[in-house]
C-alpha cells in the first residue's frame, strides 16, 4: 500500500526504485481508476517512462 498526497508520483516513483518494466492499473465497472479519482490514472499515464496497462473491472484474461 501506498500512502502520500501525490499517489501518481508515488506510483511511478516505486516503480523505478523496484526497476518495473510495467505499471498496471485496475479499473472500476465504472471505468476509473481502483480507489483513485479518474485524473490519477490519466497522471500515471503521461508521466511515467514505461508502458501502463489498464484492465477493465470484468476482464478475466491471463498475463503471459
């Protein structure tokens, strides 16, 4: 879990300390961001330097 007042920067800032190659983001059947507002996504997106994948809350597929 992660606690800060800039959950996007905290985001893509543990991602490069753990050296992620990806950030993945649930999504709500309301097509948000889990348990964020939907600009933090929208945050994550443009500011990371590694691809983001967001999976939709239905979607019952395998990573490979």
């Amino acid at each position: 879990m992660l606690f800060a007042d800039d959950v996007p920067k905290a985001i893509i800032n543990t991602a490069k300390a753990r050296a992620c190659t990806m950030i993945v983001l649930g999504l709500t059947a309301r097509g948000r961001s889990n348990g964020s507002s939907p600009g933090r996504a929208t945050a994550i997106i443009r500011s990371a330097d590694m691809p983001v994948l967001l999976c939709p809350a239905n979607w019952t597929g395998t990573m490979i």
